[in-house]
C-alpha cells in the first residue's frame, strides 16, 4: 500500500490539512482512504504518530485515515 504519492492528474500540491506541509516522498502522511483528494492528507507529526507507528499502519490494511469532511460525512456529524 503506498499511501505516499504525488498525483499526476492535479497541479494541486498535496497537503497537509493540519499545518499545510507540503507532502512529498519524504514526509510521512496520510491520505484520505474515501475522497483521495489532493488536499486531503495529514501528515505523522500532526496525526501524532512515530515513524515507527506510520511505517506499521502502513503494513496494516485495515488502517484508515479520513479527512475531516469525509469524518464528518461518515459519522454523520454535524459540522460546527
Ligand atoms: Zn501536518
Ligand atoms: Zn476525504
């Protein structure tokens, strides 16, 4: 599973949704496992997470990361 991959069809830079770090193959993140978009990433230091713990998730197939719309669309809060 590579989580970590610049997107050829967008000229949008991935970000990090937290504190706007661009990622790229060198930063540890995440992306959004539902809407995959471009802006929908946060990278390990804002998710609080070790590179250890990162590299784990990234061997677990059942980790999954959603962007706070897709959160909110799931679990069906309302935004505030
Ligand atoms: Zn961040
Ligand atoms: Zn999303």
């Amino acid at each position: 599973m590579d989580k970590v991959k610049a997107s050829p069809h967008t000229d949008k830079l991935a970000k990090c949704e937290e504190c706007g770090i661009v990622i790229t193959g060198d930063v540890a993140a995440l992306q959004c496992d539902c809407c995959e978009n471009s802006e929908a990433w946060k990278c390990a230091k804002c998710l609080g997470m070790s590179a250890d713990l990162y590299q784990e998730l990234m061997n677990t197939e059942t980790s999954k990361w959603f962007c706070r719309e897709c959160h909110t669309r799931t679990t069906g809060a309302s935004p505030d």
